[in-house]
C-alpha cells in the first residue's frame, strides 16, 4: 500500500524543489523588456506634449520640441541619453527671434511605482548648439539652467507607461518592481528586497 503512495510522494517532492528554485531566480527574470526603437517611438507622442513658455537667462522663450532620440545605455553606462532638437522664439524687446537648439542630454531613468512609468530625473547637458540667423554658437554658459529647464518639462511626462489594457502590462501593475538597463534595452524585473 505504502509503495503505491511513494511515487506520487516523489513526484510532489520534485515538484516543489523546482518550484523553490524557480522562485530563487525569479530575482533575476525579465518581465518586461523596452528595446530602445519601442521606445523612440513612445517618445514620439511626447514630443507634441513638450511646449512650453519659459524663462532663459531672463529672455523670455516659447520653446517647442521638435524631435527627440533617445539610446538606453550608451557605452554601457546606467543613463539613457537623449538628442533634442528644439525650436525657440525669443521676445526681445519689440522683435521675435527664432532659435534652433540642438541638445543631447542624459537623465537617469527610474520607474515610479505609484504611476505605473519610467521617468527621468538627473539630467546633464552633453552637448549643446545655438543657432540664431546667421550666428552659431555653444551654449555652455546656459547648460545648468537649461537642464533644470528641461528636467522640469520631462519630469511631467513619463518616457513609457505601463497600459493597463494590454494583457502583457496587466500582469506588472501590481508588482514591485526594478528597472535595469543593457545597451538598447530598458528591463523591468521583480524587485524583492
């Protein structure tokens, strides 16, 4: 009799050791992956949304983004870099001047759990190029303001949100979780503390 329990025994015991060791590794599971072409074209409804009336060094701007690229990950490093280019009216006095900026930043992404989104905080200016009429130049005197400009204009507007009607983001929303970051990959797995 008790021979024709101990295979079935067995089996739930194995079954239960693969569970365990299952669970072990599900620290390192990938639940969501981002490739970095899903998300420049996330990005690109973003973009219509970034306009915005602000202040530069005292002029007074209407700035609008035109495009903006991002890479996860360049040269491996924890940041995702963004390339933006931007026009701009500036009011002087009685005359309108129109810019163009170029701009490449990088932020650190984070996911924020209450919102359900990745978004961008720490950014630095990389590169920066003014071109007003016929004059070119960098904007380096204008780099931290430009970043805490921009900061401000992205911190509202998540880089990608979870949708909680399609069935692969459904299964997230009500797990913590950790974003990581592989050249051209954007990772959300479980983050078990």
């Amino acid at each position: 009799m008790m021979g024709r329990y101990f295979p079935k025994l067995r089996w739930a015991l194995l079954l239960m050791l693969w569970l365990l060791s299952g669970c072990q590794h599900s620290n390192q599971l990938a639940l969501y992956s981002l490739s970095q072409s899903e998300l420049n074209q996330q990005l690109t409804g973003v973009v219509s949304q970034l306009q915005q009336d602000v202040r530069l060094a005292g002029i007074p701007l209407q700035l609008q983004v035109n495009t903006l690229q991002a890479v996860i990950a360049p040269d491996g490093q924890p940041v995702i870099e963004l390339t933006l280019q931007t026009e701009a009216v500036a009011q002087l006095l009685m005359l309108k001047a129109p810019l163009q900026l170029a701009l490449r930043l990088r932020a650190e992404p984070y996911f924020d759990q209450q919102r359900q989104a990745v978004y961008l905080r720490q950014f630095s200016v990389v590169q920066s190029d003014l071109q007003a009429g016929r004059w070119q130049g960098k904007l380096k005197p204008l780099n931290r303001e430009l970043a805490q400009l921009l900061q401000q204009m992205l911190a509202q507007q998540p880089v990608y949100r979870l949708d909680p009607t399609k069935f692969s983001h459904r299964a997230l929303l009500n797990i913590p979780l950790a974003l990581k970051l592989s050249p051209g990959n954007l990772v959300l797995s479980p983050a078990y503390r």
